[in-house]
C-alpha cells in the first residue's frame, strides 16, 4: 500500500506540473522551472570543460534539449506513478500474469509502459476492475500526454518566431555600427516623427511578445543563438537604450510619442518580471552622479576622462538632436542626466547579469581557452617562475 501512495502521489504531482506548464498564463509550475535551471547550470559548466568555440555552440542546444528532458520527466513520472500502483495489484493477486511472468516491480513498469503507449497487455492483465480501470486511465493519459508535448513544443516555438522576429527588426536597423542611437537616427526625419511613431509601435509589440513568451514558457529564456550581436543580453541593451534616452534626453518627445511611454513601462515590466523569475539583478555602481561641473566640462568636450555613463548620455543626447532638430543646454542636460542615470544603471546591471547567466561572459583567465585547458596548463601548482640570467659580452 505504501508503494501505491508513492505511485499516486507521483502521478498527482506530473499531471499537476504538466498542466500548469503547458496551461497556465503565467508560467507557473511544480519542478519543470527548477529542472529546466539544474539542466541549464549542470549544461553550462560542462561547457565550460570545452575550448570557447566549441562551448557557445553547445550552449545553443540547451533549449532545444531542454524540450525533450522535459517530455521525458512527464512521461516517467506517469510510468512511475502507474508502476507502483500496478506493483501493490500484483502483491495481492489483482493482476493474471501469463508466459512466465512473475509480480515484480520490473513487471509493473513493463505493464506500465506499454500501456501508456497503448501497445497492449502483453502477458499481464488485471483482474480487478479498479485496476481495468486504472489500466484505461493511463492509456488515456498517454494520448493526452502526446498531444499536450506537441502543443508545448509548438507554443514554445512560436514565442521563438516571434523573438527571432524582434531581434531581426533590430539587427537589420543596427546595421554595423552597432549602436543603437546612431542607427536609428539615420533612418528618421527631422520634420516627421511618423516613422519613429512606427519604429516605436513595433517595438512595443515585439517588448509584449518577448515577455509573454519569456514569462509563460522559461525554455525562451534559455534559448541561446549562436551569434551575440542576436542574443536576449544584447536585445535588452538595444531596447532599453531606446527608451531611455528617448524619453529623458527630450522629455518634451515623449509627450507627443504614446507608443514611447508604452514601451518604456513595457521594458521596466519585463526587466522586473525578469529579475524575479530567473536571476536576482543587484547594481554595482552606487556611485553618486558628477557633479554639475565635472558635467558641464564634459558637455563642452573639455574633459576628455569623464565618466562612462556621461559619455554614453551625451553620445545619444547628439544622436538624438539630428532626430528633434533641438539642442541642448547644460542645465537641461544635466538635470535630464540625472533623471537618466538610475534608469540606465539598472538596464546596464541586468543585461551585465544576463549576458553571464546565459554564458555570454565567461571568468576565464586571458589567453585561456576553457576551464580544462587551464587547468592542465597551471598543472597542480603555480610556483614562482625561475629567472634566466644571461651575461653581457660588454
């Protein structure tokens, strides 16, 4: 009896996180989520073990194999849980056994399995009609099963599509300068925003797909593309600086741009959604802004070591004026720089914490191709390296 409680509670708990992965708008379940993370961590440091190349192309099958591991752990949980229930009938006569078969638990997961691909009994029929009964349920379960992993796989391949179409927009605007300000402002006019509107529109859309897609279905966070510049880090920094400098360089912009406030609290919503369901984003840099001169010597190009982050606002802020036709004074940039900075402190920590959650960033040493290769290069220990003294003809 106590195997068939195991069994039961087994089956409650596939069938419960099966339907909770595959039907619930909010992706919640009951150990698919943590699978899919032990799969991704166990995955990664593996890679690790191999030259750099060779890992990034290994890191863009998880997903895809993460789709299998999951039909594979909802198939033996209902094996399992119908096994141990069938095991507990044959202890007590509950099942005819023919052909030389004897009650045995490798018997009941035999039964178990073929009844659950609807092959047949074999040599081992119940007897019982609470068994027949439990017999017809799994074979039952085994189509529901087949149909649910051929929509999840569906599901999750049309979040794909739709991320691959967002990333493709942006890459093919990007083009090879790579930043987004300076791309995008090229194909914009001075005196018509219509196109930005537009650029805007399908951007929000894209923010919405990619975080639904992301919120219900974890595997599309861990799908992996090959190439960084298409990577989820990298589309994160394009779209978050998009935003950002779009709506505090000229805060007078986003008045006339819904689509831009839609996508700014689109893109707030995601990194926060993000941040709780797979890594914890804690920024680095407390540091507090410049101050107001160190700003202005910057502005004016007298200081050419000013921080990263006033370089980077000012950079887009001019890349921005060929967009508005307007330029800036110091006092209105640098209370728009203030209000900027803490938005571009957190995009900037969480795509940092991403780009190495997926592997994108390695701790590798310099000139190391994997973990493996230096390790055997240090060898056991690292002493102190023997000086070579070579005397002077002179």
């Amino acid at each position: 009896m106590l195997l068939s409680a195991i069994g039961i509670l087994i089956l409650a708990v596939t069938i419960l996180d099966a339907l909770l992965t595959i039907l619930d708008a909010s992706g919640r379940s009951l150990f698919s989520t943590k699978a899919y993370r032990l799969f991704w961590w166990t995955w990664r440091h593996l890679a690790k073990l191999l030259p750099y190349r060779v890992a990034q192309g290994a890191l863009s099958l998880a997903a895809p194999l993460m789709i299998g591991l999951m039909i594979s752990l909802w198939i033996g949980g209902i094996v399992t849980g119908f096994a141990l229930i069938f095991y507990g009938g044959m202890s007590f006569g509950d099942f005819i056994t023919g052909g030389g078969s004897q009650p045995s638990l490798p018997a009941a997961f035999r039964l178990s399995w073929v009844t659950l691909s609807t092959i047949g009994f074999v040599e081992i029929s119940p007897s019982n009609m609470m068994y027949s009964i439990a017999v017809a349920l799994e074979a039952l379960l085994g189509t529901v099963i087949l149909t649910f992993s051929i929509t999840y796989f569906l599901s999750v391949h049309r979040s794909i599509l739709k991320y691959d179409r967002l990333v493709a927009d942006l890459h093919h605007r990007l083009g090879r300068s790579g930043d987004p300000m300076e791309s995008v402002s090229k194909h914009l006019s001075r005196s018509d925003l219509s196109e930005l509107k537009s650029l805007l529109s399908r951007l929000h859309d894209g923010v919405i797909g990619l975080h639904q897609g992301l919120s219900r279905y974890p595997i599309v966070y861990f799908y992996r593309p090959r190439a960084e510049e298409r990577s989820l880090p990298r589309t994160i920094h394009v779209l978050g600086t998009l935003a950002d400098t779009l709506t505090h360089c000229h805060p007078g912009l986003a008045q006339h741009l819904p689509d831009l406030q839609a996508l700014k609290a689109g893109m707030q919503d995601l990194v926060r959604d993000l941040g709780e369901a797979y890594v914890p984003v804690e920024e680095a840099d407390h540091s507090p802004p410049v101050s107001y001169t160190e700003f202005q010597e910057a502005f004016s190009g007298q200081d050419w070591a000013a921080s990263l982050s006033v370089q980077r606002f000012l950079s887009n802020c001019r890349c921005l004026e060929t967009i508005v036709d307007q330029s800036f004074d110091t006092s209105d940039a640098y209370r728009n720089y203030l209000e900027w900075l803490p938005a571009d402190r957190k995009t900037q920590a969480f795509v940092a914490t991403i780009a190495h959650d997926l592997g994108y960033v390695e701790d590798l040493r310099p000139r190391r191709s994997s973990y493996l290769l230096g390790a055997l290069s240090r060898g056991p220990k690292q002493g102190p390296q023997r000086l070579l003294f070579k005397r002077s003809n002179a």
